[in-house]
C-alpha cells in the first residue's frame, strides 16, 4: 500500500502560535486516498533541518507532503529545502511567473521582485497553479518518490488537495485501496478488562484493531482496507461482529452515538417523569444530560445545598423524592475519600431500587468525567 509521511513547516507552528490545523486536514485527505500515512514531524522555517526532515521521509514512505514556507520572504525556505532533499537546484519558471502576475493584476495589484522568489521551483518540478492564493505549489518526483509542497493557508492547502493532488495521485497510484473506520464504545469495563477479552484481535493486520481509553469509557476502533467500499464495509461488520460476541451488552453504540444519548433514550422509552440529582459531577454534567435532551428543569445539583458526607446522607435524599408515583429518581454522589473518589448511585422507578457504589483512583481531574460515564452505564444498563 503507498505510504506517505507529512511535514507541517513553520516556526509558528513550534512556538505554539498557530495551531498546526494542516496536518490533520492532511491526514484526512490521505486516509480518503487510501494512502497510509506513516510519521507527521512539525519543523520550523530552517532549511537544512527541512532538508534533512524529507530525507529521512522519503527514506520510509512513498510520497512525502508538505505545508507552509512557500511564501516570498527569506524566512519562507521550503523550495530551496525540497531542491536539496532531491539533490537539483531550484529554476525560474516561466509559466509560474505568468501565473503568479496574472493573479496580482487580478486582486489589483502589482507583483514585487520578492514574488519572484515564488516562481522558482525544483529543476524537474511539476509547477501546481494555486488559483486561491499567491504562493504557487509543486510536485517533485524523485525516483520512487514524490515530495508534495503545499502552502500553508490552510483554505489554500485544502482547496489544492481536492482540486490538484487527488487527480494527480488517482493517475500516479490508480490501484490505491481505501481506508473504512468503525468505533465501537463501551462502558462499564476498564481498558485492560476490554484488551484481555480482545487481545488476539487486536494482533491482526487487516482489519486492525485498536483500543482508545476515557474515563468510563472505552474506544474499540476497527480499521480496514480494502479495493473499494463494499469490501471494506464487509470487514469492518465482520470485525464488528467478533467484537460484539466478546463484549455483549457492554458496547452501548458506534461511530457518532454517545452514552448520554443512550441513557436518556432509556429515561424516555420507560414513560416515567425523571429526576436526576446530584452531588460533585459537575456543570459538564448537566450540560451532556442537556446536550442528549434530558430537559433541564429536572436536574438537580445538590452540590452545597445539603452536607452530604458519605452514601447514607446521599441515600437518605431519597425519602423525600421517592413517594410520587410514576416518578423515576436517579441519584449519584461523587465524594473524595482520601487518594479515591467514590460514586454512589441510586435508582428508583415504581418498580425497582438499586443501589451501587464505585471505587475511582485514576487522575483527580478526570473523576468528574469518570462518575458522568458511570451514571449513564448505570442508567443504560438498568432500564
Ligand atoms: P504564503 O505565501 O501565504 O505566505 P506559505 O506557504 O508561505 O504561504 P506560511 O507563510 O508558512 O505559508 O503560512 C501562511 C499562513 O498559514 C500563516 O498564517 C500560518 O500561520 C498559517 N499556517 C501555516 N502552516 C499551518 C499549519 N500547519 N496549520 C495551520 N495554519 C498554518
Ligand atoms: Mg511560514
């Protein structure tokens, strides 16, 4: 399968003052593209280390992809760079001129000898016209290999993958496969609990299948390749299907679908009025109950209100909610409890009660977030 690598250039983007949003609009065009992207590096506006970046690039992927330093400034280097990576020197191209003119006379303007700067290529190089933009791009073809340099706007870099560097990849590799995904979530089960009863699917190689955590929540992602998307659709339901006898009711959906959505989709479906309240879980909370259309006037934070302490003061709210009938009454404490924090739960509709308290010891600033997942569970699993 054609691999490629990606280098985002730009001093700015290592200074932590622009976010490198090209290189993730790069990965998706490659995963569209059936290409398998290897390595991104970030470098700065440094022409022996951009140099150095592709050589070592082009010494492990196919096609190597740039964005940014193709402006007209000295601080722009990514020509030169691209020039000595494939060992040419760089040329003034003509048509490239005439383009870049053009498009200066069409914005009202005239071009400055610094633009001048953008008309020279690689010796070799194929000139990519950018109609949405000043800094023209290239394609490189070195041997097995090509360099792709695109500028860094990034409105720029996306319009040229579409228009420009599809065309010319589907003519260069025309028997690319594609690339399908499927997520499939769980709750209830911590990470090495999923890993260990999917351990041996997670060693095959097409499809591959990989584990992604959160708090209370635990990502099966399947990724397959294939000729075209019918065969690629087959796999990853195969693949799905395998996943799911491990792990039964313990996935709650796929792809886009949150555990929220579940849980209040089990609310509705019992007809009951719901109240949900709660102590230490947070705005965030709140706002994924609001978020999946559990209506906001029937949530409560308890939080300050009452001095809640342990499970028996949280377990003693229910008295006073738990005698109206047609009512269903979710409640869930958060407390601390040293290195620990603890969740108390508690459920009750007409027809049942249940009760449950969970241990929490990961990263104090994720237990909110952990608790949240445990209610829906909760919820999702007892309706
Ligand atoms: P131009 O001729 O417009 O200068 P260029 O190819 O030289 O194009 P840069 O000067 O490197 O591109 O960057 C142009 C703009 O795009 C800057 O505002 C920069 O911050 C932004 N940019 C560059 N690289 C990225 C990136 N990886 N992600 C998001 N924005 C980027
Ligand atoms: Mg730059």
């Amino acid at each position: 399968m054609t691999s490629a690598e990606i280098i985002a250039i730009g001093t700015e983007l290592l200074l932590g003052e622009t976010q490198d949003t090209n290189t993730r609009d790069m990965a998706i065009f490659l995963k569209e593209n059936g290409i398998d992207l290897y390595r991104t590096t970030i470098i700065g506006d440094n022409k022996d280390r951009i140099t150095a970046a592709i050589r070592e690039a082009l010494g492990r992927a196919d096609i190597v992809i740039t964005s940014g330093g193709l402006g007209p400034t000295v601080d722009d280097p990514t020509r030169e760079a691209v020039a000595a990576a494939a060992g040419v020197e760089t040329v003034f191209s003509e048509e490239l001129w005439a383009q870049i003119e053009d498009r200066f006379r069409r914005f009202g303007r005239t071009a400055t000898s610094n633009n001048k700067k953008q008309a020279f290529i690689p010796k070799g190089a194929i000139p990519v016209e950018n109609r949405v933009g000043t800094a023209p791009a290239f394609i490189v073809e070195v041997e097995n290999n090509v360099i792709i340099s695109l500028p860094g706007v990034p409105r720029e870099l996306q319009h040229l993958l579409k228009t420009k560097i599809q065309p010319y990849l589907n003519s260069r590799y025309g028997d690319r496969q594609i690339i399908g995904i499927k997520v499939l979530h769980t709750s209830g089960l911590g990470e090495s609990q999923v890993d260990e009863l999917i351990s041996d699917l997670e060693t095959h190689s097409n499809p591959t299948v990989g584990l992604s955590a959160h708090p209370g929540q635990v990502d099966i992602r399947i990724t397959a390749k294939g000729k075209d998307q019918s065969v690629v659709d087959e796999m990853l339901d195969n693949m799905a299907s395998e996943v799911s006898l491990r792990l039964g009711d313990r996935i709650f959906g796929e792809d886009q679908v949150s555990l929220e959505e579940i849980a209040v989709k089990k609310i509705k479906e019992t007809g009951l009025k719901a109240e949900i309240f709660h102590q230490g879980l947070g705005v965030k909370f709140e706002t994924r109950l609001v978020t999946a259309n559990f209506p906001e006037n029937n949530i409560h934070s308890i939080l300050n209100k009452i001095d809640l302490k342990n499970k028996d003061d949280c377990n003693s709210l229910t008295e006073n909610y738990s005698k109206q009938g047609s009512t269903l009454i979710m409640i869930a404490c958060l407390f601390e409890n040293g290195e620990q924090h603890k969740l108390f739960l508690k459920l009750e509709t007409p027809t049942k009660q249940l009760t449950d308290s969970v241990s929490y010891g990961g990263p104090p600033e994720l237990s909110q977030d952990w608790a949240a997942n445990q209610v829906f569970d909760f919820l999702r699993r007892n309706l």
